[in-house]
C-alpha cells in the first residue's frame, strides 16, 4: 500500500469515496493546525473537512454534518508508528 493518503476519503460506508482498507490504517487529520478528530469525510484539493454537528440528526437518523472550508493536512497514523 501507497504512504500517500487519498485525496477524499469517507467514514460513511454509503459514500463512493468510502474504503475500510485505509480507515483501518488510521487516518490523521489537521486542520487549520490543529488536529481533529470527528472528521467524518475530507478532501485535500479543495481544502475542506466534514465534522459531526453535535447530537442532531436528520430525518433518517444519519448524522447532521457541517463543512468547514481551509488547509487540510492528512496522514496515516500507522506509518508513524514504524519511523
């Protein structure tokens, strides 16, 4: 497998950019400098991530999301455990 992570991945296995293989592997996430950990889906070439909005869900009990819009930084986290 690649070191590189994708540049979209998903945690809804519902989505076309959802895979359990590199979910697995633990995904990495900081945003704007910090580091978050309830990105539910992100995308590096346009620069956002999708985080859980608190408790409240919609009409078919899935999650609400927000999009929060600046730099994004991925990694694999099994990676850094190797080096």
């Amino acid at each position: 497998m690649s070191d590189t992570p994708p540049d979209r991945l998903s945690l809804d296995p519902r989505s076309p950019h959802y895979d359990e293989a590199l979910i697995s592997r633990g995904v990495g996430v900081r945003f704007k400098g910090q580091e978050r950990t309830n990105v539910v889906e992100y995308c590096l070439s346009e620069g956002w991530i999708r985080i859980v909005a608190g408790k409240a869900v919609d009409r078919k009990g899935q999650p609400l999301t927000l999009t929060l819009k600046g730099p994004v930084e991925v990694w694999f986290e099994d990676t850094d455990n190797q080096a």
